[in-house]
C-alpha cells in the first residue's frame, strides 16, 4: 500500500478508468465505420480522378467546350450530345449544378466545369463534375479584362483547398509572354494543378484561307502546348483555335490532349456539331464507339 502523501495512488487501476474502459471501447467501435467510409471515399475519388485522366495519359484527350458564359440549356445540351456522339473523350460547360445535370442524362464522359469563382465549384461537383477548370477567358477579354499570374494562382490554390481530390486543370492566360506562361505553368503544377490548359486564338488574325490560315490561327496555342509541355511534368491540353487540321499537330507538339470550342459551339445544328468533333476525333486516331466504352464506369 502506498504511504500517505505519495503519488502511489495515481498509478493504482481505479473503479472509475476501469468502468469507462468499455465506454472508450464502445465509442472506438462507432468511430470505425466512418473512417471504413472515408478510406472507401478516398479510394473512389482516387479511382474517378484515374478515370478521367486516363485520356490524358494515353495522349488522346480531346474536350468540347460549350462556353464559360453558356448558360442556354439548349445549347449547351447540343454541345454535349456532340461530344458524347462524335468521340471526344470530355466535355466542358458552364459552372452550374443543374447543367451538370443536364448533362448527366446526355452523357457518360467526364463532365468539366469552367469558372474563376472557386466558391461556384463546389455546387457542381456534389452534382456530378468529376473536373473543374480555371480558364476559358475569352469572355473576359471581350470585356477588356485580363488575368495575371497571382490571380491565377490565388485562384488555383483557392481551388485545391476546397476541392483537395477533384481533378484541376487551369488555363495559362496568352497576355502573358511565353517565359512567363512556362513559369506560371511550373508553379502552378507546384500548387497541385493536375493539367495546364494553353489558349492564344483569340490573339491571332490569320492572314491566309483555308488551311494556311487554320495552322496560323492555332499558332500561338501550339507555340505554348509545346513550350508548356517541356516545363512540367503534369499533361498539357491545348485549346483556343484548333481545328481538325491543327489537333493532331498540338499532340506532335507535346501536348496530352486538345480543347475545342468554337468550332463546334458556333455551329447551330446538332448534326453539324456531331460531324465537326467526329472529324477532329478521326484526325486524332480516336473512335467514338471505343471511347464511350472505356470512359462509361468515369460517372458512377
């Protein structure tokens, strides 16, 4: 026994830890499945983000972009039935949960959502996006606005700490001089960007028709796709300009994958939409049946 006045009791097994043991037990128990739950979340969202990058990886992504400002349900609802039927392998519209929707029932691909407000991300996520993205300015630079290197990466890092498992991708704006993209581009990739998207069609004015004039026009966003893509390790999507005629020419030249929207997006009938995306497919190398197949499991 210990003597009066020593710490001998404060060693010795009392009633009251021995009778909260099983409580502590109990409670252990409870908290099990939650973290059985978390660590199956975290398996699905590692197995959605593989999903949606395969394209990527496998050098054949090709993306429909309805439009940053696309907010018609009817037209971005052609846009998306053109990608899912002509062979691209993602599609990309508008920030919006019910778009997503929208979406949703017309499509198995990826699904893409485009803003520069991260707080609009997080809405069409829970609605099914499986990719967000940081870009598709030409909008803003219609309204004379543009887009700096610490903007971006605010943005970016804004993004990744409230979506830290989504799939990122982020659009180098072409304002800034090619050392400067190539370095944001690095930095952003530091930052936990999983693509760097590239642009510049909106700063070119082809001179000549017809296919001297699509290669002009897709110029600046080559010029990036390729400079981009020997500064990161991450997949480069170039985008901004690009026809059938200059996709397969961005993958020679580094890039993972291409983004086309006015191409199609200007287009006012669906079957036109359809054979406009199925003849960039083509000159990639994809075929729409086989890509449907492999990206269905990407939404469930």
């Amino acid at each position: 026994m210990a003597a009066p006045g020593s710490l001998g009791l404060l060693h010795a097994p009392s009633f009251g830890a021995a009778k909260c043991q099983p409580m502590a037990s109990w409670a252990s128990a409870r908290r099990a499945p939650r973290a059985l739950f978390a660590v199956r979340a975290s398996a699905a969202d590692a197995a959605n983000k593989d999903a949606v990058l395969r394209a990527f990886r496998e050098n054949r992504a090709l993306k429909i972009i309805s439009g940053l400002q696309n907010f018609d349900r009817s037209s971005v609802a052609s846009v998306v039935t053109a990608a899912d039927k002509g062979g691209a392998t993602h599609v990309d519209i508008a920030c919006d949960k019910d778009l997503v929707k929208v979406a949703m029932d017309l499509t198995n691909l990826p699904i893409c959502v485009s803003s520069v407000d991260p707080s609009a991300f997080h809405s069409a996520v829970e609605a099914g996006a499986k990719m967000v993205e940081i870009g598709n300015y030409d909008s803003f630079y219609e309204m004379g606005i543009e887009f700096s290197s610490e903007q971006i990466l605010k943005l970016a890092r804004e993004t990744r700490k409230m979506l830290p498992d989504i799939t990122l991708s982020v659009t180098v704006p072409h304002t800034l001089s090619l050392p400067d993209q190539m370095r944001l581009a690095e930095l952003l990739e530091e930052e936990g960007a999983d693509i760097i998207q590239t642009e510049g069609g909106k700063c070119s004015s082809p001179t000549k028709p017809g296919v001297l004039g699509l290669i002009e026009k897709a110029t600046p966003t080559l010029a990036a796709a390729y400079s981009i893509s020997r500064a990161v390790s991450i997949p480069v999507m170039c985008s901004s300009g690009l026809s059938s005629v200059t996709a397969p020419m961005a993958v020679t030249a580094g890039a993972a994958g291409v983004g086309v929207g006015s191409a199609i997006n200007k287009l006012n009938d669906v079957v036109a939409m359809i054979a406009e995306v199925r003849s960039i497919a083509q000159a990639m190398g994809l075929s729409p049946r086989i890509v449907s197949e492999n990206l269905r499991t990407v939404r469930h």
